[in-house]
C-alpha cells in the first residue's frame, strides 16, 4: 500500500526532492481527482487525493522517485453544451509533466464521445492508448555552465529541426541520429561556428502529438506544432532509451552548445494544444478544466474559439492559463538553460478579447518578470484571426519575424517593379516598424526563407508548389510564394542552373549586409531542397532533411556563405545598434553622411529617382567614419566604408564609382562569381560592370 502523505499545492506537476514525489494538479471543475500509478508491467494503481486548496489538488508520496509513470482521473460534470468535459474514463497527462513516455494510439476510447455521434458521451478507458507522464530526476552537472548572452546585433540565427538536421549526418553515430544529442555532436558544432552561428532556433521540441488524419495517411506532425506538455522536451527526439532520459540529454546538448557559444533558443507553441477543436481527443488539459483552460463560444460553449486554424486557442485571460505559461517558460530557463524563445502565432498571445492588444497581460507578465524579461524574445506577428498580422506592433524588447523583409527581398529579386523604396527601408533594419517604439534595428530578424515555404534552392527554382506528397490535393500550402524559377520548373539546364546559384548568392549577400538579426534555414547553405513542397510539415523523410552529401556539391554555396558571416563579423558598419542618421554625423572625419543612396551613376537619389517605377538598380554607401554608437566600453566604433552596388536588372549595368566618397575601392564579393576573384582596385569616377541580376560589394581603401 502506497503511503500517502497531504504534501504542497506548489509547486504544480511532479517535484521529487531525493526521498519521494510531490503531485500537485490545477482544477477548478474536479470533484475528485485520482493519481494514477502504473508498475513496470502496466498495471495501473489510483490514490484519490483528499487535500485541496485553492483549487489545487495535492498529496507526497514517500518513495516515489525518477522514472515513475502516472498519471491523472478527475471526476466532475460532464456536459458539453456548458463546456464541462470532465471523464474518469480518460487518463489524462499531467500539464506540468516534465517528461513524457510513449505516444497516441488513436482509438475510439481516446475520444469523449462514440465516432459519427458527437453529442454521445464515451465511457471506455482510454489508458492503453495514450502516453504516460515520468517522474523526473531534476539534478544535474551544470558545471560552469553560462548563457552566451549574445548581443543582438552580433546574433546570427541558424532556423533548425532537431531531426532534420541531424538524421542523415554520415560522421555523427547513427544511433544518436535525429537526437538531441546529435545536435550537441562536435560535427554539428562545428558546422554552425564555421557558418557564423551565434544562435539555434529549434522548431518545436515541447512534446506534441501527431493527428489522427495525419496518422490515417501514412504522415506524420513532422513540425511539431502540435504541443501536448508544455513542460516536457519531445520523446522522439532522445537517444536514450531510459524513462526521463531526453531531460538530461536535452540539458547535455544545451551545454555542449554553450560551450561553444551558441544559444538555444526554442520555437514554442503556446496559442493551442494538440486536444484541437470539440471532436478533438481528451488527452490533458480538456478532462481536467475545459472551461479554464480554453476559449470557448461564449453563445454555444460546446465549440472552441479558433484563431490559430487548428481547432482551439488557449484562454489568455484565465490566471492559470497565463500562470502555466509562465512557469513553463521559466522552467526551460532556469532548469533547463535556453537562452530565449520563438513565439508561434504570437498575436493570439495577445488576445483578450477580440483583438490584438499590445499591452495585455501576458506582455505585461513577461515585461516585469526578472528571469523572462533579460532572455531573446521573438514573436512570428501574426495568426488567421482578424487583425492578425502585426509586424512592428510588439512591445519594446520584443523583436519580430519580419514578414515584410522576407516579401521585399524576394520581390526585388524576382524582378517585381517599384520594390526599391520598401528595399531600402528593408535593408536598413525596417525603422518605419521599429523606430516609433523606441525599438532598434535588431528588433527585426531577417529572413529570406524559414520551415513555411521554400527553401532557398526552390525560391529559384519554383514558380508553384508541389505538395502532392501530403496528400491534401495541393489544398495546403501558400500560394503567395514570391517565387521565380529562372525560367524553367524544377531540374533544368547548366545555363539556369548558374543563374540559380547567382540568385541564391543574391539572397544570402543581402540577408547578411541587412542591418537587424539575419535568420539562415537549416540546410540553405547546402543547397537543401524539398523537390518544390513549400509545406512540408508532414513529411519526416527525405523531403524534408538535410542531405550531408550535398556538401560535395554545394561546397562553393557554403563557403561564400562562410565569407558573408565573416564578412559582417569583421565589420560592426553592418550590425548597426542603431539607425541610420541619413545625415552628415558630428565629429566624423569625413563630413559624409552615415549613409547615401546613390543611382548607378553615381548621383545622389532624388524623389524622382526613388519613384522610378521599373527601376530595379542602386548603390548604397555605409560610411564606417560615422557610426555614433560606442562599443561596450565606450570607445568609438570606427570601421571601414562600403559601396553596396544593386543590379536586379537582367542585363549589365556599369556603376559609375561616385567621387567624394574615398578615392580606391576594393571588391568584397561579387555574387556573379561563386569565389570573387577581382582583386583590381577602381578608382573614383570610374566605371565598374555590374552583371544582371547581381550584387557588387566594394570597400574603401
């Protein structure tokens, strides 16, 4: 017999503390709640809880250690029309489950009501088919650990999956493929501080389920967008095969990296939950308070608010909703040591009531909470409910996916007229998003290309999307891809193929010499490519991972890419703290202004110039003598100048060297080339030949 003693209300979840297991679970609508203890062979055991205090449900057990299965029955009311799902036959996940055993069989009993009758109620016992919670041991060897604290204008973002990245690695073991401790191997590590990387992104590692129609199709919940415990990092992902194991093998891989000087940070889902919309499975958080843990119809409250087109939307206006967050978030800082977080959909974080509000509480929580307020903070502004899109409307130290950036930078390249306006303030850290927020460049993290979409290799090689694969009838997937394929669909000639590899160079050249936070794709530097599917978040195979033996192949993409990261590394006129004056700056040795837009023959921009509709080249001069801003200790950033010559017209244009602006200049890079191997030095007033559909970088001797 179990000995059980009253134990605490806090903290939530299961806390083992070297002699037993305090279990502590939230519900308002329980009448009863029973922990339900499962032996090595299965067998289940209950302890109905008998303390209670402030709607918190609680007891220790003496005993009960690391490993643990259990799990939760909570007994309450049971009627949906009044959004009260609570079943005893459901076992259900712990919230705050910090590790997660097993996964979904998708069978009638997992779901509350009999299929094809959904106003039935189904009572069959659902612990068969659904995963277990595990106790953890949270004691760990941290040593000298310490958050590389990368500033963010120093910060180079590198967009990866745990699995994809990792599972066709020839030099890693093939036993820790697809792990996190793959992701701390040294061939890994290697790879991103070759590349520049000062920080991961990880899609999502928080565990989550894979749908019953994904399943049925012979798919699978690749992304990982589809969390069901906050808490626990994604069983799939770990090598080991111990219960509790990806706990200490995720902490391993966030050392290793650290110790590198890379940061974690973590894309996570707190908009909804894998439980989806009312014909969705009772798995947690629906069994133990529907009503509390979701926005409801508030006319008809047996269907689901759904601003996230997935079925449900977490009530950011219940304290428990916001407090589970928070703690969440907090946990995978000071226990787990990540370094920041991406927030998905993040406008429906910001959702009181029917609109997005700025200043709503769970900003404000974040805004005043000592640990959350000192990580990176970055929010993808939009979701599918109205007013939904929301670049440049994020509180201060928040920074944002920039949309906007992606959009314009594909535009130009595509060859769109009347792109260079909205170019240019691209290009110059987006101050018409930022600078009204007393915001700074890095607020806007650059991309070209993330997980959404294309790769690098199918924006130049596709006009459509090619999703056959997912099994949706081409349904899925954006159809806005600002996409140009060199002129011909998919595999082509020698001759397009060059011209690809010029766009490609295009893009990277641009994203890096942007000021703000440039974001890199896993894979883009080698070429990845998903064969056109611009929507891949089903497909864990070879559509989807990185293939290592493109490296053969792409080694000239990866090392310009290599030289782009020094390139801004080396010189801070590129990373930028603040923006450009666009004005002669006090004290510079010059007299130039910090920055100037210049036409291909070497004039000054002029309103007329800028309203060009079709025209697609220009020069931009960063003037290294100007930065205003000091370096950590006060001294006075100095740098060299840059000349930054545009050519998205298809045929050559000569750039006219402007005088006044430094009298020998040096090219950098030269996407024409795949290696710049143009060493003369051109002179003022002279003319320099800028091939179609290219980017010239000069530096001033």
């Amino acid at each position: 017999m179990t000995e059980i003693w009253p134990g605490d209300p806090y903290p939530l979840g299961a806390t083992y503390d070297g002699a037993g297991t305090n279990f502590a679970l939230y519900s308002e609508a329980a009448e009863k709640v029973e922990l339900c203890l499962f032996d090595e062979d299965g067998k289940e055991s209950r302890v109905e809880f008998t303390e209670c205090e402030g709607f918190v449900w609680h007891a220790y057990l003496p005993g009960i250690g690391p490993g643990q299965r259990y799990g939760y029955r909570v007994h309450g009311p049971y009627d949906p029309a009044r959004g009260r799902r609570c079943n005893p036959a459901k076992l259900l996940l712990d919230p705050y489950a910090k590790a997660i055993e097993g996964e979904v069989t998708w069978n009638q009993a997992v779901y509350g009501y009999n299929f094809g009758q959904p106003d039935s109620r189904n009572d069959e016992d659902s612990a068969p088919y659904v995963p277990r919670s595990i106790v953890i041991n949270p004691f760990f060897g941290w040593g000298h650990d310490r958050p590389p604290a990368t500033p963010y204008h120093d910060t180079v973002i590198y967009e990866a999956h745990v699995r994809g990245l990792t599972i066709k690695h020839p030099k890693i073991p093939e036993r820790i493929r697809g792990t996190y401790a793959a992701l701390g191997h040294p061939e890994i590590i290697d790879h991103l501080t070759g590349l520049g990387v000062t920080a991961i992104e990880l899609m999502p590692v928080h565990q989550f389920v894979t749908d019953q129609v994904l399943v049925e199709r012979g798919l699978t919940n690749y992304w990982g967008y589809n969390t069901i415990g906050f808490f626990a990092p994604h069983n799939a992902y770990s090598s080991t095969g111990q219960r509790g194991g990806q706990v200490l093998e995720f902490k391993a891989m966030v050392k290793a990296l650290h110790e590198a000087g890379i940061e974690v940070i973590l894309d996570v889902v707190y908009n909804h939950t894998a439980e989806g919309s009312h014909l969705g499975p009772t798995l947690s958080f629906r069994g133990i308070d529907n009503a509390d843990y979701y926005r409801l119809v508030e006319d008809d409250p047996r269907y689901y608010m759904d601003t996230t087109g997935t079925g449900n939307s977490l009530l950011m206006r219940s304290p428990h909703v916001l407090q589970m967050i928070m703690d969440s978030l907090r946990y995978w800082v000071t226990e787990m040591h990540v370094d920041g977080f991406r927030f998905d959909l993040a406008a429906t974080l910001a959702r009181e009531l029917h609109e997005v509000d700025r200043l709503s509480a769970f900003f404000d929580l974040v805004q005043q909470d000592p640990v959350l307020s000192q990580v990176k903070l970055i929010a993808e502004p939009w979701d599918v409910g109205p007013g939904g899109y929301q670049v440049g409307n994020f509180p201060a130290r928040w920074t944002e996916w920039n949309g906007r950036y992606r959009d314009t930078i594909r535009d130009l390249w595509r060859g769109q007229p009347a792109a260079l306006p909205e170019f240019a303030s691209r290009l110059t850290g987006s101050s018409d998003l930022y600078q009204d927020d007393s915001r700074r460049p890095a607020a806007s993290i650059n991309f070209v290309t993330c997980h959404d979409g294309f790769t690098l290799r199918d924006l130049v090689s596709y006009n459509e999307k090619h999703n056959a694969a997912n099994g949706e009838g081409g349904r899925d997937g954006t159809d806005d891809n600002r996409s140009w394929n060199c002129g011909v669909e998919g595999p082509a000639s020698l001759a397009i193929e060059s011209l690809r590899e010029q766009q490609k160079r295009n893009f990277l050249t641009t994203l890096f010499l942007s000021q703000g936070v440039p974001m890199l794709s896993h894979g883009d530097e080698l070429g990845r490519t998903q064969r056109g599917n611009n929507n891949a978040y089903c497909q864990d195979n070879e559509i989807s991972w990185v293939d290592w033996s493109d490296v053969k192949e792409n080694w000239l993409l990866l090392e310009f890419t290599k030289s782009l990261a020094r390139l801004r590394r080396e010189h801070p006129v590129f990373r930028r703290r603040r923006f450009f004056y666009g004005r002669p700056v006090r004290g510079s040795e010059d007299g130039l202004s910090d920055i100037a837009w210049l036409t291909p023959a070497g004039e000054k921009m002029t309103d007329a110039d800028w309203k060009v509709g079709y025209a697609k080249s220009l020069a931009v001069f960063l003037n290294g003598d100007a930065i205003t801003e000091p370096d950590r200790r006060g001294r006075r950033i100095s740098d060299n100048s840059f000349l930054l010559l545009f050519n998205a017209h298809h045929e050559v244009i000569r750039f006219t060297i402007p005088e006044g602006y430094g009298d020998m200049w040096l090219t950098e890079i030269d996407t024409a080339m795949p290696i710049t191997l143009d060493t003369r030095a051109c002179r003022a007033g002279e003319g320099v030949a800028v091939a179609g559909r290219s980017v010239r970088v000069l530096r001033r001797v």
